[in-house]
C-alpha cells in the first residue's frame, strides 16, 4: 500500500470517526499520537483539532459552493482526490463561514466568493481547466 493510500485511508477513518458522533476524540489522544496523525495530513495538531471539531458544516458548504461555481463536486473528487482532501480542510478551517452560507443562500457567492473564499484560488483553477476540457 503506498504512502498516498495509507494517509487517505487514515483521513477517510478520522472523518468517518467524527462524523460518528466522537466528539472530542482527537482531544483525548497524547500529544505526539496527535502530532502523528496530523502530520500525515500536512496539518498542526490544532488545525487538524478545529478540523475535527467543525464536523461537516464546512464539508456541506464546499459542495455547495462548488456547485454555485459550476464545479463538481464527484467530479473533481475522481480527478483529484488530493485537491479535495485540501478543499475540504480549507473550509472546516474557514472563518467566514456565516458569511459563505449568507452568500449561497442570496445567490450572491460566485459574484463574491473570491473576497473570503480560501478556495477561491483553487476553484478559479478548476474552473479553467474544466474550460479546457470544453475546448
């Protein structure tokens, strides 16, 4: 099993653990098992902890604010399993989630999204590329 896959599987435990209801799981482990885990995915042990914490709130907002973008979701889930591992911790960490909801619910969010958005740089890239596609 490579290295890619064994830290995707242990993202994919570590989501499926909080999304289960263990909350404050990550809290409850010592500090270097905690440094451990979030080492392999790029992340401190406080980030990976706020990552934790925020539960899937920034993980509905993602989709759909990809969808508001044109992107898909799935998609780009297939193509770049990397990108949305990334995607997903930008927005669990996302301060400016009220703000992004706001947006969405207006229909304002592709107009204003590049302002708050930690995202926005990446979705403007996918967004190109699936332009080339097109083309």
């Amino acid at each position: 099993m490579s290295a890619e896959t064994q830290s995707k599987n242990l993202l994919e435990r570590f989501l499926a653990k909080w999304r289960a209801g263990f909350d404050g799981w990550f809290e409850r482990l010592d500090a270097e098992e905690a440094e451990h885990i979030a080492r392999e995915f790029g992340l401190t042990a406080n980030e990976l902890s706020a990552v934790s914490r925020s539960g899937d709130r920034g993980a509905a907002l993602l989709h759909r604010m990809m969808r508001a973008n044109g992107l898909s979701y799935e998609e780009i889930r297939q193509a770049h399993p990397d990108v949305v591992r990334d995607l997903e911790i930008h927005c669990s960490l996302c301060s400016e989630k009220k703000r992004c909801r706001r947006e969405l619910e207006s229909g304002d969010a592709p107009e204003g999204f590049t302002e708050y958005c930690p995202n926005a740089p990446t979705f403007v890239e996918l967004q190109a590329e699936a332009l080339q596609r097109l083309v």
